[in-house]
C-alpha cells in the first residue's frame, strides 16, 4: 500500500511539474528573469523585442504579490487567492490585469481563475489594487495538491507567480469561533496567561494539536505556543474545545497593551506525520488588555554573603551557607533548588528546600560532605537557582523563574569540609 500511495504522488508531482513546464514555455521567446520566488517574464514577442523588454524589466520597480486565504483545505472548501501589482518606488499608473488558473494531476479538474477588483465575489474593496478570485476544490477529489498560476500584466511587462493549494481529508478542522480570556492562577491580581479557546470538530476518534501565533495590535510577534497536551489526550468524535496558553510574563516582558491578534492558527493531526489539515489567518482579537496586567517576574537578587558552619568547633566545616538577598516576592511559601559548582563549570553540590522569600532573603546550606566528595576547591559559584510560588497552579505559572550564576563564595580547600568518616 505503501509502494502505492509513493508511486501516485510521484505520479501526481510529476504531471504536476510538466504542467508547470507547459506553462512557462507557452511565451517561447520571452526572456526569464527570477527573483523574490517570483516569475517574471515578457510578453511575447521576437527575439529583438524581447530583449528590449528584457532590458526594460531589468529596471523595472514592478513587484507581484500573491497570497492564499489558507494554504490546506479540505474537499468541497473555498480558498480566497488575492494578487496586486505594485510599483514599489512610485504610484503605479495605467491599467493592470491580472488572471490564474488551477491545475491538478488531472486535466479535467483544471479551471481558469477570474479574477476581480471590484469588490464583489470575495474582493473585500473595489478599485483598491487587491483582485481577488475564489476557487472551490472539488468534494471527491482525491488529488492532494493543486497549482495556482497566477499572472500581471501592465502595458508590455508580464509577471507570473505561482502557490500550492494542499488538500487534506476532513478528518479534522476548526469549527466555529474562537473565544478568549484570562486567568489569574495564583489570586495575586495578575493574570498568569492568555487562553483561547479553539473548537475542533474530528470525524474519528484520535488526538490533535494546535499552534497560534499571537501578535500585538502593531502586529509585533510575541509568542506561538504548540498545545502538547492536547496531543496526549484522546479526543473525539465530535467538537472538542482545545485551549492554547499564552505565558502572562510573556506578554509583560513584551510590552505593548492589546487588544492582541491571532494573526495564525494552525491544526495539525499526529497521526498523520504531524500533517497540516487546517489552518486560519486573523483568527480572532482578544479585549484590549494591558501589558501590565499580567504577572511580571517579581524576583530580583542582590547581594549575598557566604560563611562555613562549624558546629562542634572542631575546625571542620559541616557545611557551607550562602545568604542571597531577595526583593520583589508575595506573600506565601516557595519551593526552590540551587546547583553549586565550581568557576569551571564542575557540579559539587544540590539543595532543595522550601521558605518564605518576602522577609528579604534566602539561605541555602551546602553540605560539606557533598562539596569534599566532589574533590574541587574553591572559588563555588550559585550556578543555578529554580523557584515557584507552591500556591500557583495550572501549567502556566507565571511564579516558577530559573536564575544563573547568582553569587560566588571565598576560596575554600577541601580540607575545610568533613568527610563522611567524621
């Protein structure tokens, strides 16, 4: 089976490129020039024509631009193709018609594009320079690619681009609006994330996994967060609302207010090699949030101190304590971790433990013991230091921060630490 599903793709690659092949050579004395993934060719004409032409195109400020409502669909969907043809130095002048086709693997489900600019059929606004046309894949098709040609003409000058159109069986797709809003996980008065809510209808029971991209309202990316959970959870058949978290510190650090856009959405199904079955552009706008409504990262550490403890007195250290002052924590116990190491980079020790932080400081006690066993002297360094507020919850919390080499001890020999013997 598998042998031949490979063959038919290469089949359907393969008329595919000779179409492709057909098309370009249908002006065969035109000179070709490529750039920015576009075509760009002269009209038709004789060969001393056409190198005039070509001499005219080699300094021409003529761009085409072509762009896809979606780039998978499934069979029996419209996809919106828009193109413009633009002067990128200055106001473009004269007339401009642009036409397309589709082609697929075979002949008889190839059409001609009709494309528009007078706000009708699709086209969002007349007179505007977008031309828009709408093409609808077959129901049964069973073709899963289809090209779209697409060319611009303005007076003597030709330019051609072409997209692939993916479709995709129906076994997965968006279904109905997107909704948002925000959590405050911890009840400190900051919103801990950003969730959407994206409702996915599937045909057959089986997993789904969805990324969005969001974007400020300047249209500056922020972040575009995969839903790995979703992945693990058997879904289906029927709509599933599948929620996308958006890390509140992230969108503090960001600093802009909203309202925030999904500007992309994509669905992919798992089982499918990660395939792309679904997708939406401008997927949906949230409320006009402000950055500093959500959780910023309240930990910051200043100086420190470090000192041995020698309880007995015998002049062999139990262990070594380093005191990290601490500003910014609420309220409420956190639960940490701090890795020491030496200068170089070598682990000597680990400690875990759990305190309030809103008092100012953090004291983390060493084991002497572990520092000689590990056979490296000092300088140590607080190479890595973990903490989370416990009272947070969900899986996005906006408490748990990771700090790096925040302090360096004295010089110390390991004579100074104790043995397990002792």
């Amino acid at each position: 089976m598998k042998a031949h599903q490979t063959h038919t793709l290469k089949t359907i690659s393969h008329v595919i490129a000779i179409g492709v092949l057909c098309w370009l050579t249908l002006f065969t004395d035109a000179t070709k020039v490529i750039h920015a993934q576009t075509y760009r060719l002269p009209v038709k004409s004789d060969s001393t024509a056409a190198k005039a032409l070509y001499d005219i195109y080699a300094q021409s400020n003529l761009r085409l631009y072509v762009s896809a409502s979606r780039t998978t669909i499934h069979p029996g969907e419209m996809v919106t193709i828009t193109a413009a043809l633009l002067n990128i130095t200055t106001t473009l002048t004269g007339n401009v018609i642009i036409s397309g086709s589709i082609q697929a693997a075979h002949p008889r489900f190839n059409q001609r594009l009709v494309f528009n600019d007078a706000g009708v059929n699709g086209d969002a606004k007349a007179k505007d320079g977008l031309f828009t046309a709408q093409f609808t894949t077959p129901a049964n098709t069973t073709f899963p690619d289809y090209a779209v040609f697409i060319e611009a003409r303005q007076g003597k000058t030709q330019l051609r681009d072409m997209l692939n159109i993916g479709v995709v069986p129906d076994t997965l797709h968006f279904e109905g609006p997107i909704t948002s809003g925000v959590y405050d996980d911890d009840g400190d008065g900051l919103y801990n994330s950003l969730v959407i809510t994206v409702p996915v209808s599937m045909t057959k029971r089986g997993r789904a996994g969805v990324q969005a991209f969001l974007f400020d309202a300047a249209g500056k990316y922020i972040e575009s967060p995969y839903n790995l959970e979703t992945l693990d959870a058997q879904l289906g058949p029927g709509t599933v609302p599948v929620r996308i978290y958006f890390n509140g510190q992230n969108i503090r650090k960001h600093g802009a207010d909203g309202p925030y856009t999904i500007q992309l959405i994509i669905l992919t199904d798992p089982s499918v090699s990660m395939l792309e079955v679904d997708s939406m552009r401008n997927a949906h706008t949230t409320a006009a949030y402000r950055h500093t409504q959500f959780e910023d990262s309240p930990l910051v550490f200043g100086a420190g101190s470090d000192a041995l403890v020698d309880a007995n007195k015998d002049g062999i250290a139990e262990a070594l304590v380093i005191t990290l002052s601490v500003a910014g924590a609420n309220p409420g116990i956190y639960r940490w971790s701090a890795d020491l190491m030496t200068i170089t980079g070598t682990h000597v020790a680990a400690i875990f433990g759990q305190s309030a932080l809103d008092a100012g400081t953090v004291t983390l006690r060493f084991d002497g013991t572990q520092i000689r066993t590990s056979g490296m002297p000092g300088p140590y360094v607080v190479a890595s230091f973990n903490v989370s507020q416990i009272k947070g919850i969900g899986s996005v919390n906006a408490k748990e921060q990771d700090f790096w080499d925040l302090y360096r001890t004295h010089v110390y020999s390991l004579a100074q630490f104790q043995t397990r013997s002792q």
